[in-house]
C-alpha cells in the first residue's frame, strides 16, 4: 500500500468535512523564514560554547541567551499555526482538525522519527550512547520533555528533541480551541495559558526545582511563548507593521539584548541572580519581548535577493536543529584527536563552531531534498491556505 493511502486511512473525513478544493488566499512572510534562522544560530551558539555555559563571563551569558532560540522557535511556530487555522477558519467558516494533524504528521514526523532510530542504532555500537527503554517509550510517546525533568537529558544526539515533543504537546490541542472558540476568546485562553506558565514557575521555584531542565522543559512554563505567538497572530490578523530600516535595526538590538538579559533564567548555577520567583519570573518576561521586538523586526522582510540565501536556511531550519548537535560533537571529537585531547577555552569552541555549522547545512540540505520534501509534497493534499511552497 502507497505511503499517500495508508496517509489517507488514518485521517479519513466526511464529505461535510473533506478540505474545499477551493483555492484560498496564500499567506507567506518570507522575513519570517530569516527569524526561524536567527532561532536556530541562537540555539548553534549556546550548543556551541556549551564548555562556557556554566561559566559567569560574558561567553557563558551569552550562551545562556542563545537557549531562547528554541523560545523564539515556539513563539513563531504558534503565530504561522494560529494564523493559518484563523484563515481557514475564516475562509471556509470551520477547521479540518483531521487534516491540519495530517499536515503536522507529514512536516515533523519524517525526521523526528528517523533520528530516533539513528540514536537507537548508534546506542547498539556505544555503551555511552545506549537508549533505556525509558527513553525510547518517551521519545515515541512525544513526551521526552517531561521524562527530561525527571532524569536529566538523554545521552547522544537526541536532546533537543525534547522542544519537538513539547511543540507536538501544544498543537495536540489548539485547533480544537480555536476551531470552536471566536477571537476574543481565543485571546482569553492565551492570556490563561501564560497566566499558567508563571503559576508553574512559582510553584516550581517554591518546591526547589532545577532551572534547566526542571522548569526549561516543562511545557507548562514553555507555553508562554506559543501562547504569545497565538496572541500575536489574533492582534496582527496578517498585516504588516511597516518600520523604517533605522526602527528595524532598532528592534533586532533590543531583541537581542532582551535575549541577554533574560539569560539568568536558563541555568541554575549562575550566580548572579537568586533564584526565586521575583528574579526568574522577569526574565521570561523579558524574553517574550525580544520575541516580539525581533518578530516585528523581520516580519515585513520582502526576500531580496541578497536574504534569499538567509531564507534558505530559515526553509531547512527544522533540519538545522536536528543536526548541529551531531556536527557539533563530531567537531570537538575530531579537534580533541588532533591536539591530544587539549581544549583551547574560547579558542577550541569557535573552531568547532567553525567545522559544525557548514556540515549541519550540508546534511540539512540533504534531508530536505530526500527526507522531508517527498511528505512536504504529499502535504500540499491536506492544505486549504497554503503558505511557503516546497
């Protein structure tokens, strides 16, 4: 039986609720795909400097901000998701649940799956790579986050799953809300979800909770950022804020340093700030804002032809996080060999920063081309509004 039956069996719908051929409105920001690249660089630079993210210089600080890439990741996911399924809503007077888990099946799942299996193969050949049980459950049930806090990071290349399984968490429910709820009420459960996030970080810090992971992973706290998307998406209703170049430069700064002030909020030992709620609740705060100042920054970014390339690897995003980590432990492995086993501080990092990254968009390019783009295509069958093309 051919991949697109078997794809049909599992999401069959009524003729009442079968996607209209009807071709709708298309909704593309190609700025947008730049910002998915800024989230990813972010995340690359504290993977990167990882030796100096415990550290209390400026190197670990930074590194510690670069953890909100995965935040900015969460915020954009929500306001593309939130904002298609409002069109569609809007278009066609309902929302197709069966097919919108249908399209996030054939986007995330290729890939997600296909690098649990590497790290079970990889595990059959290195003891210190090997997958419990435990883990392999969690990372097939989509609920590795939360198996996280409890035991730590998986060993291997699979750790930032966890932001995919957390991701699947959130959109395992939204379309039924904003498929059933108008606008306004749609904001009032956004409004609740973060209202929730910073009751769980009060209640966490109360009972002595870890920072990262015990409450970096938790969805819980992690849904501020996709409930800000949704916001956002009900607010902007697709338009374009227009800024001139000076305001747009403005705000990609205050994003960023946004970023770097709410970095205490991510490990546990800094000891620059106590960590209790009053000085870790702000924090998050302050990282909602470089969200949106960096959203409104590139949102209206038209695509020419010196950011196609940007927007390129915005396109492979999804396949860059997957990967840095493998490069990125291939590089310090290979480094260590060469210079017996010596570490060069900063030096060393940069130089693996170095090998890592144009590997990681080697290999990303690849799966796109010959993992993902085959169920991207397959997509296209289960999409009303359609956004970037393959």
């Amino acid at each position: 039986m051919s991949a697109s039956r078997v794809l049909h069996s599992l999401v069959e719908v009524s003729p009442l609720e079968r996607p209209s051929p009807v071709a709708l409105e298309s909704f593309y920001r190609p700025g947008l795909d730049i910002l998915r690249l800024l989230a990813f660089c972010l995340v690359f630079l504290a993977h990167g400097l990882i030796g100096s993210i415990d550290s209390p210089t400026q190197t670990g600080a930074i590194a510690r901000a670069g953890e909100f890439g995965v935040s900015v990741f969460f915020f954009l996911s929500s306001y593309l998701i939130t904002e298609l399924l409002l069109r569609e809503k809007r278009e066609t007077g309902t929302i197709v649940i069966p097919a919108f888990y249908a399209r996030r099946i054939l986007r995330i799942w290729p890939l997600y799956f296909a690098m649990i299996g590497a790290g079970w193969l990889y595990g059959l050949v290195s003891a210190s790579h090997t997958l419990s049980a435990g883990w392999i459950l969690a990372l097939l049930l989509l609920c590795s986050n939360w198996y996280t806090v409890r035991h730590g990071y998986p060993p291997g290349f699979l750790f930032p799953l966890w932001s995919i399984a957390l991701e699947e968490q959130f959109y395992l429910a939204w379309p039924w809300l904003v498929k059933r709820l108008p606008g306004k009420a749609v904001l009032g459960v956004a409004a609740a979800f973060i209202g929730l996030a910073y009751l769980s970080i009060a209640v966490l810090l109360s009972r002595g909770a870890s920072l990262d992971p015990g409450l970096w992973v938790n969805s819980l706290v992690q849904f501020q950022f996709f409930a800000l998307g949704a916001i956002t998406a009900v607010v902007v209703r697709g338009r374009l804020l227009r800024l001139s170049q000076p305001w747009r430069w403005l705000l990609f700064a205050a994003g960023l340093i946004c970023m770097r002030g709410a970095q205490a909020a991510v490990y546990v030992n800094d000891p620059t700030t106590p960590h209790d709620f009053l000085h870790i609740a702000p924090r998050f705060l302050l990282a909602m804002t470089g969200c949106l100042c960096l959203f409104f920054c590139l949102q209206q970014a038209r695509g020419g032809r010196l950011q196609r390339p940007l927007i390129y690897l915005g396109k492979i995003s999804y396949g860059l996080y997957v990967f840095h980590i493998v490069w990125l432990g291939i590089g310090r492995d290979v480094l260590e060999r060469l210079y017996t086993g010596r570490r060069f501080g900063l030096g060393f990092e940069l130089a693996v920063m170095a090998f890592a990254f144009p590997a990681t968009v080697v290999t990303a390019t690849l799966s796109y081309r010959y993992l993902e783009s085959p169920f991207l295509r397959l997509k296209k069958r289960f999409t009303l509004v359609s956004s970037r093309p393959v």
